[in-house]
C-alpha cells in the first residue's frame, strides 16, 4: 500500500461517506473547524457534501455504490397501495378449444411433448396457454403457429405479468411459458415461472419473494439478463438466488441442463 499522504478531497470524501452512513449529517467541520457548517447525505449512489463556511472549499459530488437496502427501496413502486384483482377474462370467440382438426396446433403441442391446457385462436392461428389467479382466468398467452405475419407471442388482456406452473418448494424463473411447461414436466420439486420476456419488475421480485430458494435460467441469449436479475431477486429478497447458463433453451431438454436444474433445484 502506498505511503504517500493522502490528498485533501480523499480525506474530505471519506469523512463525508463515514458521517452520512446512516442518513444525512450536519455538523461541525473538521477541516476548517466551523460550527455546524458541514452536511453530507448519500443517497441512491451519489455521495454529497459542502461546508458552508465563508473561505473552506470543502465540497464534492461522487458516486458511491449503493447499499442493499437503497437498491431494495429504489426498485419498490412508489405507490405502495394494493392493485386491484384483475378481472376475470372473458373469452374471445375466436378461442376454443382444439380438435384434431386443429393440425397447426396439434403438431406444436407433439413438437414440445405439452398435453393439454390449451386453447387455439382460430382467427390468430395460436396456440393460448391461459393464466389463472385464484381459479380465475385473467389473462393468456399466444404463441404464433402460422404463417401469418405477427408477433411471436400475443398478450390477451395483459392482467398478468407473469406465468406460474407447479407447486413445488423451489422456483424456477424462465423466459417464456412453453420453457416452463417443458422445466415442470423434466424437474421435481419446482414451482416454474415464465417471466413472458426479459424484463421484470416489482411483481415478478413480489412472487419470488415467496420461496426461500430461487434460481435462474433464461434462453442462453439472455445469460446478461440472468446474472443481473440473480443479483436483484437477492437485492429484493434478502435470500440467495442461484443461476444457471443454459447450452441451450430449456425446451429443447438437453440432458446436460436438465441435470444442472435438477441439482440446483433439488438443494
């Protein structure tokens, strides 16, 4: 460690970040010895502090990492007040329920090895995953299987911000509701949650909050995204959270993956 003595804005910012470490300071100032001319505050990575004193030019602002705490409070809404029960959904005619006759549908179901708990949007071409809350229908997913040029994946009343499938002591965070069907039918043990994209929010950390032991896998192109949401699911949770780079998406079931999920999900 170097010995040479330390410059005065080293010394100033440090005494700043040591007196605001527990919320906004005034007092004394050390540097010039006014009384109760100095405050600081930290908040939200950015350290702040000024003597008011005429002639001391002790002053600064910097950033500073931010505590686990402010990144908890930072990432909760602003408005704490209960949202509403979404309603329930009502059914477009358009949705029914598939027959063989349904061969798009039908042939995406086989390709996935997913039976059943489906409906087929005959106007879309789409195979529909419903989501429930409380027993109720709020909400569905569609996922394109025509050649029709359309979104991907279609949002049905958009209630819903994610997917759960399971009820097991673990949750499994995936991207999209096909990888969490497939993550349910190979793993033991899981609650599966498609989080139905790459972002999440207060809601997504809400629900994981509700499991002691979470973990992590979305599609190998979002291995960015995993890492960082790790770190927020424990930032928001106070729990550890595991994640896992897939070789490939969990709906292809490569027996490497299954086996990693399978160990972490079985701690």
């Amino acid at each position: 460690m170097s010995t040479m003595k330390k410059s005065n804005w080293k010394l100033h910012r440090e005494y700043a970040e040591s007196v605001s470490a527990n919320g906004p300071y005034r007092g004394d100032c050390p540097f010039c010895n006014g009384k109760n001319t100095f405050s600081a505050t930290c908040e939200l990575g950015q350290l702040k502090y000024n003597c008011y004193k005429l002639g001391c030019d002790v002053g600064g602002m910097f950033d500073t990492d931010m505590t686990a705490a402010e990144i908890r409070k930072h990432m909760r809404p602003a408005d704490d007040t209960p949202h509403k029960e979404a309603e329930t959904m009502e059914l477009p005619a358009q949705l029914v329920i598939p027959t063989p006759q349904h061969t798009k549908h039908n042939r995406f179901m086989r390709r996935w090895g997913i039976v059943g708990g489906t409906y087929y949007d005959v106007q879309q071409e789409r195979v529909v995953f419903p989501i429930y809350h409380k027993g109720r229908m709020i909400d569905a997913v569609g996922r394109a299987v025509g050649t029709r040029k359309q979104p991907k994946w279609y949002r049905y009343t958009g209630a819903a911000d994610y997917y759960t499938i399971g009820d097991g002591s673990t949750i499994l965070i995936v991207e999209d509701v096909i990888s969490a069907i497939v993550a349910y039918q190979e793993l033991s043990d899981v609650t599966c949650m498609a989080i139905l994209g790459t972002t999440m929010n207060h809601k997504h950390f809400g629900k994981i909050g509700e499991y002691d032991q979470s973990v992590i896998a979305l599609d190998p192109d979002a291995v960015g995204k995993t890492i960082e949401y790790r770190r927020e699911i424990e930032l928001w949770t106070g729990k550890q959270a595991s994640a896992l780079s897939l070789s490939d998406d969990i709906k292809y079931r490569m027996p490497e993956d299954m086996e990693k999920l399978q160990e972490l999900c079985g701690k």
